[in-house]
C-alpha cells in the first residue's frame, strides 16, 4: 500500500485565514481613522477601537467554547460581522456626538442615541 498525497489544500486555507487577519487589521485601522477624521475627538475615537478588536476576540472566545473551527464560512462570517459592529459603533458615536453638541450631558446622550439611530440593530 503506497499513500501520497493528492492536494494540498492547507495553502488555500493559510491564504485565507492570512488574507482575512488582513481584512480586519485593515478595517479596525480604517474605522480609527475615519472617526477620528470626522468626529475629531480621540475620547470618540478610543471607543471603537477597544469595541472592534473586543467584540472579535469575544468571538473568537464563543466559538472556542461551542467547539467551533476556523473555516472558510466562518472567516467570512467574522469579515461580515466585524462590518456590522463596526457600522453600529459608527453610528452610534455620530449621534452621542450630534446630541452632545446640541446640549446633552455625555450620559444623556450616551442613553438616547440608540433610540434614534438609522441602524436596525441599535433599536
């Protein structure tokens, strides 16, 4: 009995968990500069860059515990998901910032941007 080897997959899949550890070092430096490029505070840019790189770990956590693998569908499904915390901390910190500059306490704002943020998920 001879055993070799027909293909080699492993190549395609360190490509893709590389290409995707680019992506979202990528994006978690995008989403630092773009706050702080328009909001121009570093006390509202510091937020989501603890948010970004938290709530991935956190992932990574959950899916230790559940047992899951790293696989070509759930490295996609990190790229997707890491957008949409990363749109939800941008539209959030827009609108604590909106209603700070009309008056509001930090916390006051802080507890009423969600309840008129355009994200569905912050409803």
């Amino acid at each position: 009995m001879q055993v070799e080897i027909l293909t080699d997959r492993t190549t395609t899949i360190r490509a893709s968990v590389s290409d995707v550890q680019f992506s979202l070092m990528l994006t978690i430096v995008l989403v630092v500069l773009v706050i702080f490029l328009f909001l121009r505070s570093v006390r509202a840019t510091i937020i989501p860059s603890f948010a970004v790189p938290l709530s991935i770990v956190g992932t990574f956590g959950v899916m230790y515990l559940l047992g899951y693998s790293l696989n070509n569908l759930s490295l996609m499904a990190l790229t997707i998901s890491t957008g949409f915390v990363v749109d939800d901390a941008i539209v959030m910190i827009e609108n604590i910032s909106r209603y700070i500059e009309e008056g509001e306490s930090p916390l006051q704002a802080a507890l009423k941007a969600p309840s008129r943020s355009a994200s569905p998920f912050c409803r």
